[in-house]
C-alpha cells in the first residue's frame, strides 16, 4: 500500500456570487433517478413526497423531492455508437487521477470524529425540471446545505433556498438491505483502501442498487460518494485509483462547476444516455470543487453542450448537531 505524507489542511472555499454562473442539473431517465433512492426524504410541505426506491443520487435528492410526482421519463436512444465507453483511459487521464489521488491522500483528517456527530456539506446547486407538456426549467443557482449523521443511526437534515427543510431517514445498518451504498462516513472507513480491493467493492456492489450498465453504475457511485460526504483520505485515494481502470473515462479541460470556478474534469459518457456526468478539480490543488451533467445531443427540449445538472461544494466540516453550520 502507498504511503503518503500529510499537508497542511486547504483553507475553505468562500461563497461566490450568483451572477454570470452555469445553469445546471436533472438527469432524465428513470434509471438515474427513481430507481436509484436509497432511502425516503420526507419533503416540506410545498413539495410532492418521492417515490419510494433503493438508490438516490444525494446531490440529487433536493431536485426528487421536488419533481418526482411531475417528471416525465422518456427511455432515451444511446449515444454510445462508436464505443467510447468501452475503450480504457488513455495515459493522460490516468495520470490526473494518480495526481488526484496523491491530494486526496494528503489531505488533512478532520481529527476525531464521534459517531454521534454529523457530516455538513454546503454547496451550491441547479437541477434541471422536467414536467409532462412543458419545456425544461433550469432553476437558478442556489444554496443546499446537508446534515448526514457520521453513522447513519440519525436522522439527518436536509436545507434547500426555496424550498424549505426536511428531516432525512437514518440509512441501512450493516445487515440491512442497501447498506452497501450508505454514504456515511463511519461505513466509507471500513471500504478497501487497495485500489483493485477497492475496484472489485465498486464492481460487485454498484450495479446491485442501479439499472445501469456496470460500468456507468461504478461511476455513479464514486461520484456520490466524493461529493457528498467526507471520504476517509486512504479510501479517497483508492476511489480515484480504482476508476483508472473503468472504460470510457476521459479528460475534460475547461470544465466550470456551478460557483464558477474553472477548472479539470474526469468524465465520462453515459452510453444508454445524451450525458457525459464530469467530476471538476482545481487544476493546481486536484481539490474537487463539483460536479456537472452535460447533454452529449439534442434530446426533448435540450441542446447538445447544455448544462443539465450543476453542483459545487463550496464547504465540508464536521459539527455536532443537525441544522448547526461550521
């Protein structure tokens, strides 16, 4: 196993404004939504509860709340047809996931952590609506913030500008349906810390809790798993080292996340799906600032190179109770 020295801790992100950002994210096809919830999110009161479901998405749990009694899905053509997503990493996009990895490694622990606690991550968000007769709605850019509890025993907290709160069930305990996928930090210290133990994990669990093709399902995982949460460094490292060896993962050079930061995005295409889902890191640190959804083709109302989805962590800390910040 790697061993890695240890950096002084990247100071947080500040709040950026809200002119001049990127519009952004929904995904379309039921597959990458409703049949991907993995646990209940009781909703405000304005808000249609989600359908019932294993695997959600946590950046997109906000956008279900609010849509999945009024989205529309529409079984889309592939866009795979010249096999990209079965082709290997080039060495390029093996090497910025090796240098992702080495900063993920080093990043400074968050000290002792009680499983009593909760993990607080507060981002910047825009998903893409779609309702049944009418065209696609970006709503602007605006703040989400994520109480997880560092167990999942609790109930957690879940805080969206306009539209209010709700309280999130605690997830699956070890011997319960869906524990596998459960994104609380106390489970993610217990994954491999190898990166082909930790690439066998992905492959035998992602596509147990997902309609999508193997390959595409490891992705997904990954990238709910670094956005979401706090990621242990050793078993962040394994993460990134792991997805060198998924197909169809490229590079993407000017990527912009939803705070309008420019930076480097690993990416790949969906091949059931017009989208290319991209994970954006500052190109000097390799610190990762958000993720994005960009349609691939023209598809209902949306036009190739549109931003569906768009999210931007803009802060992650530790605290000791539900609805309290940093």
């Amino acid at each position: 196993m790697n061993r890695f020295p240890e950096i002084p801790e990247l100071p947080d992100i500040p709040e950026l404004p809200e002119e001049d950002l990127p519009p952004g994210r929904h995904r379309l096809l039921k597959e990458h939504l409703m049949s991907e919830i993995r646990h209940d999110a009781p909703a405000p009161v304005s808000a249609p509860a989600p359908a019932r479901g294993r695997w959600l998405r946590p950046a997109l749990a906000a956008a279900a709340v609010a849509t999945a009694a009024a989205v529309t899905f529409v079984l889309l053509p592939s866009s795979g047809g010249d096999d990209a997503s079965a082709r290997p990493p080039a060495a390029a996009t093996v090497a910025l996931l090796e240098d992702i990895a080495l900063a993920a490694a080093r990043e400074q622990p968050y000290g002792e952590i009680r499983d009593d606690q909760y993990v607080y991550v507060d981002s910047k968000v825009s998903y893409a609506q779609h309702e049944e007769g009418e065209k696609t709605k970006i709503p602007p850019l605006h703040r989400a913030e994520q109480w997880t509890s560092v167990d999942g025993t609790r109930k957690g907290l879940y805080r969206e500008t306009g539209r209010g709160e709700w309280a999130t069930e605690p997830e699956a305990q070890p011997g319960e349906p869906g524990y596998e996928v459960t994104t609380n930090h106390r489970h993610l210290s217990t994954l491999p810390t190898d990166p082909d133990e930790m690439y066998d994990w992905l492959r035998g669990t992602a596509p147990k809790y997902s309609g999508q093709e193997t390959d595409q399902a490891m992705f997904v995982l990954v990238g709910d798993l670094i956005r979401s949460t706090i990621v242990p460094p050793e078993q962040s490292a394994a993460l990134y080292r792991a997805v060198t060896r998924i197909p169809g993962v490229t590079v993407v050079e000017d990527a912009v996340d939803a705070a309008g930061r420019k930076g480097v995005a690993i990416a790949r295409q969906d091949p059931d799906n017009p989208t290319r889902d991209e994970w954006i890191f500052d190109t000097r640190t390799h610190q990762f600032l958000g993720e994005r959804s960009v349609a691939s083709d023209d598809y209902s109302d949306v036009k190739k190179g549109q931003v569906t989805s768009n999210t931007a962590v803009l802060r992650r800390a530790v605290v000791d109770e539900a609805g309290r910040r940093p």
